[in-house]
C-alpha cells in the first residue's frame, strides 16, 4: 500500500517541520484573537473591520489560512491512513480512502478560497 | 522504499486492551483535529458575516445570544483548546522534555487538566 502519493510534501520529515510550523502560526492566531475580543468586550464594527483591514492583519490572515490548510492535509492524511486500511476495513479501503482525500482537499481549497475572498473584500 | 510485507500478522487488537492515559490524550487530539476540520467552516462564517456589513456584524451578536449557536461556537472553542494544549504538548516533547514513560503520563494529565479549565472559561466566554 503505497500512501505517501497523497501525502502534503511527499516527505515524512518535511510533513512533520510543517506541522509544527503551521501549528505555532495558528497558535499564534488564536492567542492574538482571543486576547484581542476578550479585551475588547464593546466591540463596535468600525474598529473590528478597522483591524482586518490593516495590512499586518490581512498577512496574518492569509497566512493562517494557509496554515490550516497543510496542518488539515498532513493531519487528516495520517488519520486516514491509519484507519481507513485495508487491514480494518477490507479491500474497498483504498479507494474509500482516495476519495476521502480527494474530498479534505477540495474542501480546503474551498476554505483558503474563501478566506482570501473574505480578506481580500475588506 | 523499502519492502514490507503488507500479509504480515497483526495480533495488536486494541479494543481488547486497557488503554493508558496517554492514549485517550493521544486519540483526543485526533478527534478534536477531525472536529476542527468542520468547525473551520463556523470560524470562517462567523468572520465573514462579522466583516461584510454593520448589519452583519450586529446580527452575529444578535446570533450569538441563541443557545444553539452558542453550544456550537462553545463546542468549537473547546475542540480548539483542547487541540492546542495537546499541539504544545508535542512541541515541547519534540525538545525532548517528558518523553519517558512517567513524563508522558505526567504531561498526558497535564494536558487533560489545563484543556478541561480552558474549555470551562470558553463556556463562561460564551455564556456570561
């Protein structure tokens, strides 16, 4: 059974830097939002639309989104790996397993497609 | 690529073993990534909705006082926290800080602990 074909980089390693890099940005991000809303309880439109429209937000946006993006690929695909085998689920697993893939991408594509839509409107 | 046997036995059943603690931390965080995975689609409506209009701003706060979206957004943070707690779990034993047996357990209930009073303080958030 060959599964590093649908694998985020091709490489284990690589896989394994950029979940912990993606992982540290998104941390990031939510630390920064959540301070950001719980020490800003009255928060009007303007100021929060003012915030998203700064360019270091619109970058740590963007970048986010991208890091969900790999972080989802590379962690969904080791699930999918482990489990959706042929060993648990018989010889329809392969295939199975390619089409769930195939759906987490596309969905994720969905996801950066519409971030980037939502920053770049603002 | 090396060769592996893909026929080789496998005798390691696990519903018929008692799990240890690191297990179910370990297993959790699959489950909340899976969760999240769906629940980016509530972060991303929620910032949509928030940023396209004063009136869509409004009605995310007017949303947000329905016990239903409330138990959602609470679900979602609460995936989310315990999924960071245990993402830095990693990171730090990636420095090699609790990666023997004992401080894996250690850390395991750790996890549990500080993931259990977040998602408590997201649900005060939430609520309050």
């Amino acid at each position: 059974m060959i599964t590093n074909v649908t694998s985020f980089s091709r490489s284990g390693l690589s896989d394994w830097l950029l979940q912990r890099v993606t992982a540290v940005v998104m941390a990031a991000y939510t630390v920064f939002i959540t301070a950001y809303l719980l020490f800003n309880s009255g928060l009007e439109y303007s100021q929060w639309l003012g915030l998203h429209s700064h360019i270091a937000m619109k970058v740590f946006n963007v970048l986010t989104v991208l890091s969900i993006a790999i972080h989802a690929w590379i962690g969904l695909w080791a699930v999918l790996t482990d489990y959706v085998t042929e060993r648990l689920l018989g010889p329809k697993a392969t295939p199975l397993r390619i089409f769930l893939q195939l759906g987490m991408i596309a969905v994720t594509l969905v996801y950066v497609i519409w971030a980037l839509d939502i920053v770049w409107g603002i | 690529m090396y060769i592996v046997n893909k026929k080789r036995p496998v005798n390691l059943d696990i519903g018929t073993i008692a799990l240890p603690i690191t297990s179910y931390v370990s297993i959790l965080h699959r489950v909340s990534g899976v969760a999240l995975f769906g629940a980016v689609a509530v972060f991303l409506w929620l910032l949509d909705t928030s940023l396209s209009s004063e009136e869509g701003f409004n009605a995310i706060r007017e949303t947000m006082g329905s016990p239903i979206c409330q138990l959602i957004v609470w679900a979602a943070l609460a995936g989310l926290a315990y999924h960071v707690v245990a993402g830095v779990r990693h990171l730090i034993m990636d420095f090699g800080v609790g990666e023997t047996l004992e401080g894996g357990r250690l850390g395991a209930k750790i996890v549990l602990v500080v993931a259990v009073v977040l998602i408590l303080l997201a649900g005060v958030w939430v609520w309050v």
